[in-house]
C-alpha cells in the first residue's frame, strides 16, 4: 500500500466498522496504541525462536498468519492515525527524509550504527 488513497479507503472501513459496533468510545489514543504493541508482539512472537535464516523463509501456514499479524499492525496504526489526526503519509515521508540527513548513505553504508554513533 503505497497509494494515499489506500489509507483512506482503509482509515473510511474502521471507521465505518468502528461505528457499526459502537466502538467509538473504546478507541481513545491511549487505548489504541496499547492495542497496536499487542499486535506487534504478536508479530513478534512468530519470529522469537527462529534463526536469521528461517525468518526469511517462512512455511506458508507461518506466512499466513505473519500476514494477519501485520494487518493487524496496520489496522491499529491506521486508526490511531485517524483518531490524532496524522497523514500516516505525510509523516512517513518526512520521516524518510529526517532519517536520510541522520544517515547519509556514503557515511552509513554497511552498518546498524545509531546515528549518534558517527
């Protein structure tokens, strides 16, 4: 999904889905985000025991449910997004941008240094 366009569609669907269940009320920010690192150590939890090797190479059942796990992730951002008022777009681009002047490709090549270690 790179396409705005595909982030409204979804973000207008959990509204619309939200709304049907009266879930309104439960989705403050506080409540979402917490949702939202549940999620994401579910995720986690599909790779905690694997090598580098065999998280790159997950079985099609593991892929499966990896790919619900990541649904779930997005949903959640999404929401949250929606209910903060954020471009979920627009703040990754300028993300993309702040993190390409921290680590400037001919400087950083190669390596997981942090920033603030060159």
């Amino acid at each position: 999904m790179t396409d705005a366009a595909d982030l409204l569609l979804l973000r207008d669907k959990l509204r619309e889905f939200a709304f049907a269940r009266d879930w309104d009320q439960f989705h403050s920010p506080k409540n979402l985000s917490m949702a939202l690192m549940v999620e994401v150590a579910e995720l986690m939890e599909h790779f905690q025991w694997l090598t580098e090797a065999q998280s790159a190479d997950l079985q099609p059942g593991k892929q499966a449910e990896v790919a619900e796990e990541l649904a779930d992730v997005l949903l959640y951002l999404v929401r949250l997004s929606d209910k903060l008022g954020v471009n979920l777009k627009d703040a990754a681009l300028q993300k993309i941008e702040k993190n390409a002047a921290k680590y400037p490709a001919d400087r950083v090549r190669g390596s997981a240094k942090k920033y603030s270690e060159y």
